[in-house]
C-alpha cells in the first residue's frame, strides 16, 4: 500500500510518502512561512525527486486535528482535492496520535502536548500495548495545571513532545510529581511519515482510522476516570461505555449535521457551526461514545461572563445524562476560565430543558415574548453564577 500522508496542523508543514513499511520520501519544514506557501511545492518536490506518479498511490492520510484551523483548512483542502482528482480515499488522522507515533514502542506513556493558547493545550496519553499504539486518554483541549493533575494521577513515567513543551516546560518541571522527560528535537514535532505510517499500520473500514486510535480508551492497565476528570485510576478499561466529553472538531460536524436538523425548526448550518467553530471567544463541547457524537453545547464568553449557544441531545441518546454530563464539563472549563455568569434562553414549553438547567442552579431572569419563531413561542432567560469565581 503507497500512503500520501500531510501534516499542517501546527507550525510545522511536512509531506511523506510511505509504501509496505518503507518511507520513500519526506520534506518536512518548521519555517516562518504559511501552509499555502509550502505545502504543493513540498509536495511538488517529492514528486520530482521520487519520480512519483500520484496516481499510483492508493490513499491519502491528513491530520485531522486538533491544531491551527489555518492549518487544518489549508492540509484538508488539499487532502480533499487531490482525493477528488485522483479518486483515491482519504484517511484522517488524530494530530495527537501521530505526534506520539513518533516514539516507537516505549514502555512510558507518551505525551503529545500543543499549544492552544489561554493556559491551554491540545493533548492525549498515548502507550503501547503488543507493538501496535493505543490509546489511554483520548486527545482533549485542557489547562496544563489540568493535565499535570491527570498525568500525576495516573503514576506512569511520560515522555512529553510537540510544540507545546517550548511554552509549558518550566511549569510542568514545578507540577508534575512522577518521572517525565522530553523528547529530543527530531522526533518533537508533527511528521508526515507518522501519519502516513500510523496509516498504513492501522487501516480498517470504518473511515480507514486505526481502530485503538479511533476508539477510545484503549485496553491498556491505565486510564483517567473520563466522567468527572478527577484524574483517578482505573485499573482497567472499563467494562461499561463511556461517554466521553471533549471539544468539537470540525470533522465532527459530519454527525453534528443531523442531529442539529433533526431536532430544531431552524437548525444552524453547517457554515454558522464552522464561524463559530474559529472564534476565540467560542466553545463548543460534544459527548461522544465509541466514536458516535450523541449531543453537543456551544457558548460564546464575554470577560467574566458567557451565553450558551446549543444545547443538543440525539433523541435516541436522551434520559442517560448526556446534558448533564455536558453542562457539569461546561461549568468546570468555565470555572478554569474565571467566567463567573452563564446566560441562556430557552422555549418556555421546553419543560425538560428548563427542569435540567434549574436542577444544574440556573435561575430564571424574565421572559422574551415571540422570540422562537416555528413555532412561535415566548423564551425563558435563565442564568447561573458561579460564587466561587471572584467578580472582575
């Protein structure tokens, strides 16, 4: 199998090719240039330099994400059309996945850390089990004071590397408590041989993802108690599924779609989702079990003060706490952020709603006469206010 694999989610542009466990060629750039500028030419050279014909190659792999919406836009756009042209598949992978592939079979936990701004990174906790990848905790936006907590909680020796080791080092060395070290410069940032070899190492059917990786938690001794982020040690995979909450993707907006059409008069679109996806100011949060997105919340943040956008549940997902599960991951990263006040609206004949905001200690403000149209209906306003996050 011949792999075309791209990588530009991060700073770091990189194009590979990898045929039967062999990587015919790599360009690979870290520069202070833009995706658009370097990418096709990279690609261009390999060409060249390989006597590549792009026909014969039998996939395409691209990081998914997380990482720069730039990036991600630029690497999918050019993924996708030179899939359409050449009519071959494209396989997506998870940054953070790829990112770990680059330390082989290590019996320490890897760590791929990037930068999200804000105190934050993109993150996962990767392991091997029986040579082959697997996942212990799912790729996540967090604060590094949470993933040091998570990370000391587990009691596992790590191995940290990506972009965001340049920004955090000094305070992971003050937080973490277990051994850790850093992985040493040509193995540290996004590679297209990883992607592309995770790829070919990993292919399945079901959207040609590697099957650990896709699925969650793997089978490995250790996990982190995924419901309430406490960082407790499970032991064991969990023998029941579990929901897990995370923030949207926007590959995710393929099953997030339907759900949005299904369940409201005037649903968003898939471009207001995408806007709003991009802004600083968002947050938008699915509740996922086995790789299927069951609901998801969005939410706009203003200084100390925020308004909730969406609020969605499958219908087939409903009365399993999905909402709940939502919101309380809602408060926590609101809390983390020092947003003090939530704000909603809702239908007032939305009695399940209103029961669920006002169990979670929203109260109601007042009342917006005709605002719902389809049908025309009047909107509760609720609020909640965190006292435990100081006024600005």
């Amino acid at each position: 199998m011949k792999i075309l694999a791209l990588d530009s989610s991060g700073l770091v542009a990189s194009v590979a090719v990898v045929e039967n466990d062999t990587l015919l060629a790599e360009y690979t750039v870290n520069y202070k240039k833009t995706h658009s500028q370097t990418l096709l030419p990279m690609l261009d050279e390999i060409s060249n330099m390989t006597e590549l014909d792009l026909s014969t190659i039998d996939a395409i792999a691209v990081a998914g994400g997380p990482g720069s919406f730039t990036g991600l836009r630029i690497g999918s756009a050019t993924a996708k059309g030179l899939g359409l042209a050449l009519e071959k598949p494209l396989i997506s992978i998870p940054t953070t996945a790829a990112i770990a592939y680059n330390i082989w079979d290590t019996n320490k936990f890897v760590c791929p850390i990037m930068d999200a701004r804000r105190n934050q990174v993109y993150t996962g906790v990767y392991c091997y089990t029986d040579h082959r990848l697997d996942t212990v905790w799912e790729q996540d936006t967090m604060s590094i004071e949470a993933l040091a907590e998570g990370l000391n909680c587990l009691d596992h020796e790590v191995i940290f590397l990506g972009d965001g080791v340049a920004v955090y080092r000094e305070k992971l060395q003050e937080l973490l408590t277990i051994p850790f070290s850093f992985a040493p410069a040509h193995v540290n940032r996004q590679r297209a041989a990883a992607v592309g070899a995770l790829a070919e190492d990993g292919r399945r059917a079901r959207a040609g993802i590697p099957e650990k990786i896709a699925g969650g938690a793997g089978k490995s001794g250790a996990g982190i108690c995924e419901a309430c982020r406490c960082g407790e040690k499970t032991g064991e995979r969990r023998k029941k599924r579990m929901i897990t909450i995370r923030e949207m993707q926007i590959d995710d907006l393929e099953q997030v779609m339907p759900i949005e059409e299904a369940n409201f008069s005037i649903p968003w679109t898939e471009t207001g989702f995408f806007t709003f996806l991009i802004r600083d100011d968002a947050l938008f949060l699915v509740a996922e079990e086995d790789g299927e997105i069951l609901g998801y919340l969005g939410i706009l943040i203003s200084f100390d003060e925020s308004e909730i956008t969406n609020v969605c549940v499958a219908e087939k997902a409903r009365r399993r706490g999905i909402g709940h599960a939502l919101m309380e991951e809602l408060f926590r990263r609101m809390q983390e952020r020092k947003v003090r006040v939530i704000h909603l609206d809702v239908r007032i004949g939305n009695t399940p709603a209103r029961n669920l905001y006002e169990s979670l200690g929203f109260v109601q403000d007042g009342l917006r006469k005709g605002y719902y149209d389809l049908p025309k209906e009047d909107a509760v306003l609720m609020s909640r206010t965190d006292e435990s996050v100081p006024k600005r």
